[in-house]
C-alpha cells in the first residue's frame, strides 16, 4: 500500500498551492477546496486567512 503524503501542489497553485495540494491529496477539484476555504474564511472571521498561513508554512512542497 501506498502511503498518501500531502504536499503543496506546483501545478494547481494561485498563491502557495495549500488549496490545491489539498484537493490533490482528497483526489477532489481544487476549486470546491478554495471554495470551501473562502466560506471558512468568512464565517470564522478571518482564521481561515491564519489557517491558510500556517498550511503555508508547514506543509511542504511537491
């Protein structure tokens, strides 16, 4: 078995590729990703923006 590692995506990127990485890793399309994001983003006041960060940070890239 295969082990799944998630990375920042160099090919379906807009600023740091946490998004796509992320619908990479989930096998979804990168756009319900950021869009789920900009909603988490709105209604939890901005901590999606310090989210979005630290993902940057911390998860490395492809």
């Amino acid at each position: 078995m295969v082990k799944k590692r998630l990375y920042r995506s160099t090919k379906e990127r807009i600023i740091a590729g946490v998004c796509g990485g992320l619908a990479e890793y989930f096998n979804l399309d990168p756009t319900l990703i950021r869009l789920a994001w900009a909603v988490l983003t709105v209604f939890s006041f901005g901590a999606g923006v310090f989210a979005y960060i630290v993902a940057w940070i911390i998860v490395p890239e492809k």
